[in-house]
C-alpha cells in the first residue's frame, strides 16, 4: 500500500442536498465504515475529518455535513463559504432531490467560492429497481456544468471512497497549479487531463455583471 | 462493514433506564449519565412525598404556590430535577404556574386546548384530517422521512417493524402542521415531539407513575378537572399534541419562533448563547473566537431540539422541568455551564480538536457537573432580555471569517 507522503493538504468540503439523500451517511461511511439505516437527521450541521492517501501526498477533509430541510437552507452559506470542495448529493429514488441538488449547484456557482470543486452524487445507488433519476440524464447534467459525478452507495460503501478520492486528486492538483502558478512556471499538465471533469474556475456568465474581485 | 443490524440481535440488548437499548457492557463502561440516572431514582423516591404534598390540593400546583415563598421552594425543587414518575402530571402544570408574572405570561396545554375547541379544532379531528398517505414532496412526505430517524435506538421508536412510538409521532407532527401552518414542520420538532410523547405516553412513564407510593396519575385528573371544556376522556397522545402546542406557542417557552421560515429565533438564542458566554467565561470565548469556533457549529442542534436530540435523557429531562417553569433562561444557563465544565480542556485545543471535542461532547457530557455549575451561573433575566433586543439578522453574506484551509 502506497501511503501518503510528502505533503498533507487541508481541504474545507461541504456536503449539501435535500433531507433524507444520505449526506450523513456518505460522510459516516467515508470517515469511519459504519452504516445507520436510520441515520438520525442533522440539525445545524456537523464537524468531520477524514484523509485520503495520494501517491504522493496526502489530502486532509475538513467535512461539514450541512441538515438539508429547506428550512435550514438559510444557515448553509456559513458552512458552504471558504470551502474548497463540495458535494452535492441526492437520491437517485426521488427525482425531486435531483432537481434539488441542481439548484444547490446553482447556488454554489453563483455564491460559493469561486474556484470551488463541485461532485455530484446519485446516493442509494442500491436501490436501483426503485430509480427515478437516470444515469445518464445526471451525467449529462454534470458534463454540461463541468462537474464530477458519481453515482454513490452508503449503504454497500459503493463509490463511496472513490468519490472523496476523486475528489482529493483534483484538489491536489489544483493545489499544485496554484503554486506553480504563484512560482511562475506552467500549468501542470495534469490539470488538463482532469479538467473536463470538473470546474476548476467560473466561467462568468454575463461579463457585464459584474468585475471579479 | 459494520451494520447497525445489532438492533435485530436480542441476545446481548439491553434498555438503558430511559429505554434506550445499548449492548451489554462491563460496568465501567456504563455511560456517566446512567450512573447519575440510578443515582437519580434513589432520589426520586425519596421526592416522591414532597410531590405529592404540593398538589395535594385540587388545584394542584397554583394553590400551593399561592404564597411567594412557596413559589421559592417550587423553583428549588424544579431545579433538583422533577421525579421520573411525576413528569407526566408536573410538566404541563409548570407552564401554568407563574413565576414572573410580569415576564412571561403562564400559559398552558389545557388553555391552547380549550381555544382551539372554542374554534371548533380537536386533535381527532386534526388526526382524521391528515391521515392516509402523504404526497410526494409535501411537508407530510419531510416528516415521514423523519420519523424512523428520531430516537431509533428508543424502545418506543424502533423501527423494524412499526412501533406505537413512530405512529403517535406522526400523527402529532402532521396533526401540528395541520394546525399551524405557518409552521408547519421544521426539522428539530420532532426531537421535542418524541421527547414529549416518550414521557407522556410512554409505558416507561406510566410504568413510573404507577411505581409511585403517591400516584401521580391521580393527580392530573384532579388537576384537569379544574378546566371546564377539557374532556377527561382525552388519551394520552392528545395530552402530549396539546402540551407540543403549549410548548411551541407559550409566551414563555415559544419554540416556536425558532421554526420558522429563515429560522431567526434559532439565531437570535444562539448569539445570546455567544453573548452570555462571553460575559461569564471571556477567557474561554476569546479563545474559541480565536480559534474560529462559533457557536452556531456546534450548539445550533443543543438550541434548535432544547437539548433534546444528542444529549442523555439525563441531562434532557432536568433541563425541560426548568424549560417549562422558567423558560429560556435555565436554558441558557445549562449550555453555558456545559461549555464550563470543560474549560480547561477547551481551550487548550486548536479548532479541528474544538470542533471534535464538541461534537463527542453530547455522549460523555458530566450531567451532576454541569447542573452543579449552572446552579452557580449568574445570567440575569433582563440580560437576557436586552441581548433578545439588541440581536439584529446579519446581511445575508455577512463577511465573518470562516475556518479556510490553512
């Protein structure tokens, strides 16, 4: 097993998405390899760390698992702002999570930090006899917004891992090119390669909007 | 891969005294708060007289409070924590009492229960109304998602197959959004619904009430029957819907102005929280401002649920016999005093081992520690009241400084 060496690079992630699509449970699965059937409902948020291993560095999550009623949407900025990372999750059982985490995407591009890492999540990838969200009308989301996708199981611990790691190597990448940027050498040419699967910066959408601080 | 598929596993459950299962465990592995707990009955039994010395009369607890120092001693004995058997009869007789007349006005159960019957609303009728099954997305579809959530290590609450508990929570949560729909339901309630429904209709409760030599059961309907138009027949269940709308809507707990859309009142109690810790510990809120630890990341569910969803049941039910005397205040007090106990600890962490600390706080927390130094905290009511008025929405992007990746 290659561990993590070198340098250890802290990430602020997000998880956001409407009640009941299995934030806390990606998170519980990912940091400690538990499941709850009856995970109890996140009220305010909640505090998680977790490292993935690179080949040559190692990515510390500092997660928070925001509550996803509606009604707390109010208090997800402060937990949404400053965070490098964030995953958007909904139930690939309830179409109307979908539509939710669309609009959490929306809101992440329009308010969220601008060169913020955003995955999407089909989680109960388990129940697929109970699919209301296809595969691919989600991928085809996510290639049109330049996110990652995957779709997800807490329960069986699918993609689960993958996914933070995923995430992790894009980090690190970005990290990297930010640094060599600030060094004044070229891009690293990784980035490219992982670039067409996620959003690296914002494009603007109406240039006229307003200047980018 | 570890499951929680041990609820299924009779051989080695157990309840806890609350009736929450745990595997077994040696005795030193026994939570803290249980200890207290057995330590606690003890004490209830030997409370149990005194109870029923103040609601000896019809009338109950009004006419012994009818003297101030009474009111006093009142208060003390709320403070020492209401004996388990006599939750169910003293609960909503503590919102009728009142303490400080000139504060919070006392209103209880019976009263809402009464209004609403004059309007012709009856909890039956709520139930038949809200019955069958939700549609899809509608507030009823949030609250059942909710419902095997709530407490599911509860005896009342298991879920495999469903328990008496999970039906009455439905049934009074969509029963409350039928009844106020400007409220409708909020994630948060069903924590304070459950706890209600557990210690009003829970057979642990009643099986308590009858264990006591002074049966306290007696007492609520002596003290019922003091209200014209409250049917005696009502179940229990509807005792527990009306004492969640007293609860929710009574001047002097008034939950329900954390609920609501933008959830203010959640925010405003937490930067009063902020405030009053750092008037009695600067040291230590300093240190955690430095450090970027604010309370609304950790103690917005200690606020939002009064405690009620992480916390022992230990801690839980002496916070709520003072929630429903004294309203906010013993509240504040317990959160402050809960951060106290631990101090020393606190402020030797950075925010990664804050924010941690914090969170496994709930299952380890000192219940006769913090009580003792919440007894000793001096938060003045008007101060309360003053940083209630003072507490002004922040600008949608306030620019307060959040943890970035260092």
């Amino acid at each position: 097993m290659a561990s993590g060496t070198g340098r250890v690079c802290h990430f602020k992630l997000v998880l956001l998405g409407d009640t009941a699509v299995g934030k806390s449970c990606l998170v519980v699965r990912f940091v400690r390899d538990e499941f709850f059937e009856f995970q109890e409902p996140t009220i305010g948020a909640a505090f998680l760390t977790q490292s993935v291993n690179l080949e040559n560095a190692t990515v510390k999550f500092e997660i928070w698992d925001t509550a996803g009623q509606e009604r707390y949407r109010s208090l997800a900025p402060m937990y949404y702002r400053g965070a490098a990372a964030a995953i958007v999750v909904y139930d690939i059982t309830n179409k109307e999570s979908f539509n939710g985490a669309k609009s959490w995407v929306k809101e992440l591009q329009r308010r969220g930090d601008p060169n913020v890492v955003i995955a999407l999540a089909g989680n109960k990838a388990d129940l697929h006899t109970k699919r209301r969200v296809e595969y691919e009308e989600a991928q085809k989301y996510a290639e049109e917004n330049c996110i990652l996708h995957m779709e997800t199981s807490a329960k069986n611990a699918t993609n689960v891992k993958d996914l933070f790691r995923e995430i992790g190597e894009v980090m690190y990448v970005i990290d990297l090119n930010q640094m060599s940027r600030q060094l004044g050498s070229c891009p690293n040419p990784l980035l490219n390669q992982k670039g067409k699967h996620f959003r690296s910066y914002r494009e603007p959408k109406n240039n006229d909007n307003k200047a980018c601080c | 891969m570890v499951d929680n598929n041990n609820k299924n596993n009779d051989n080695n459950k157990v309840f806890d005294p609350w009736g929450f299962f745990r595997l077994e465990m040696a005795w030193y592995e026994i939570p803290t708060s249980e200890k207290t707990l057995e330590r606690q009955e003890a004490l209830d039994r030997k409370r149990d007289r005194k109870w029923a010395a103040m609601t000896h009369h019809a009338g109950g607890l009004e006419v012994f409070c009818a003297k101030a120092s009474r009111k006093k001693k009142l208060k003390e004995r709320v403070r020492k924590g209401v004996p388990r058997a006599w939750r169910r009869a003293i609960w909503p007789a503590l919102l009728e009492v009142s303490v400080k007349p000139e504060r919070s006005q006392a209103r209880g159960a019976a009263s809402y229960r009464a209004e609403a019957a004059r309007e012709g609303i009856t909890y039956a009728a709520l139930c038949k109304k809200t019955a069958g099954d939700p549609p899809r997305d509608s507030v009823r579809d949030v609250i059942e998602r909710d419902l095997c959530r709530t407490y599911p290590k509860h005896r009342l609450f298991e879920t495999k197959t469903e328990s008496t508990g999970v039906a009455s929570l439905r049934r009074v949560l969509r029963a409350y959004a039928e009844f106020d729909p400007q409220t409708e339901y909020c994630q948060g309630m069903n924590y304070v619904a459950a706890l209600l429904i557990i210690h009003v209709c829970g057979e642990d409760s009643i099986d308590a009430a009858r264990r006591s030599v002074n049966d306290p059961t007696r007492s609520i309907t002596r003290m019922r029957s003091r209200e014209h138009l409250l049917t005696l027949d009502g179940s229990a269940e509807e005792d527990a819907f009306w004492l969640f709308v007293a609860a929710l809507k009574a001047p002097r707990t008034r939950l329900r102005d954390l609920y609501g859309p933008g959830m203010p009142g959640s925010r405003e109690a937490l930067s009063v929280f902020d405030a009053l810790l750092a008037d009695s510990h600067p040291a230590l809120h300093a240190h955690m401002r430095r450090e970027n630890c604010f309370p609304d990341m950790f103690a917005t569910h200690w606020i939002v649920t009064v405690f009620s969803a992480q916390f022992p049941f230990a801690l839980v039910a002496r916070v709520w016999d003072q929630f429903f005397l004294e309203g906010w205040k013993p509240v504040y007090r317990v959160a402050v005093a809960i951060l106290a106990a631990y101090e020393k600890d606190l402020r030797a962490k950075d925010f990664e081992s804050l924010m941690t600390f914090l969170r496994d706080l709930p299952d380890r927390v000192d219940v006769d520690r913090v009580f003792s130094l919440a007894s000793k905290l001096n938060i003045k009511t008007h101060t309360i009241d003053k940083l209630e008025r003072q507490f002004k929405l922040p600008p949608d992007d306030d620019d307060r400084h959040h943890p970035a990746p260092r």
